[in-house]
C-alpha cells in the first residue's frame, strides 16, 4: 500500500499545474483545516471521509494506475456534503469555522461534479490512464 501511496503522489506531481493547485485547495481543506476544528464532529467527519477516500484512490491507483475511475475515491463525499449543509444552518453564519464549512461543502460539491464527469467518461471506455509519467511503484 505504501508504493502505491507513493505512486499516487508522483502522479498528482506530474498533474497540470492548475489541477496541482487544486489538489492543494481539497487536501488542505478537508485534511489539514479540520486539525484546527478537531473538536466538533464536523471535523472529524471530513477527516474521516478524507481519508476513506484516499485509502479508496490509492487502492484504485494501485490496481487500474491513475486513470479517470480514481473520482471514485470522493464517494464518502456523497453523505457528507450533505450533512454539512445541515450543519451549516444551524451554525453562526460568521467565523473560522463557518467560512471552512462553506469552502468544504462548495469545493467537494464542485469535486463531485467533475468526479461525475470522469467516472461517466471512464465508463463510456475512455480508460487510458490520463497520467502516463512513470507512477508505477508497485
């Protein structure tokens, strides 16, 4: 698991530049921002959907290489965008943790609509993988 992990890494590095940038916007906030909000359930709920979904890419990774069916990995998401919302009304609109929950909820909305797209595309047999630098570390 960890060669993939670490295949899965230089995949990510071998991204465009925009999608780099955009890797760093969804793993810093819904890895590292919920440290700073570890006490609500919130946190720990985004934490916990980061990284079953890691653990879901990385074993897609590993097994099909990076190929488009990685947006799989964002499935927890489907549960916890919602719930989220939910959460959102009942919070003060104002605040660190306001604003967080606002840029989770509408960076994995708009993740899931471009996971949407690829998962279709992977299925309609574009399977290529869409990374072909030398990931392979398995």
């Amino acid at each position: 698991m960890f060669k993939a992990m670490m295949g899965f890494n230089k995949a990510i590095l071998a991204l465009p530049k925009p999608w780099q940038a955009w890797m760093v916007l969804l793993v810093s906030a819904n890895i590292v921002t919920p440290f700073f909000f570890l006490g609500t359930p919130e946190a720990i709920v985004v934490l916990v959907a980061a990284i079953v979904g890691l653990l879901i890419m990385t074993a897609l990774f590993a097994k099909f290489g990076y190929v488009r069916l990685l947006g799989i990995g964002h499935f927890p998401w489907l549960f916890t965008v919602p719930w989220l919302g939910l959460q959102l009304g009942q919070t003060i609109a104002s605040g660190p943790f306001y604003y967080w929950l606002l840029s989770v909820i509408a960076l994995d909305s708009i993740s899931l609509a471009i996971d949407a797209v690829d998962v279709g595309r992977y299925w309609m047999g574009e399977r290529q993988p869409t990374i072909t630098a030398n990931t392979n570390a398995f």
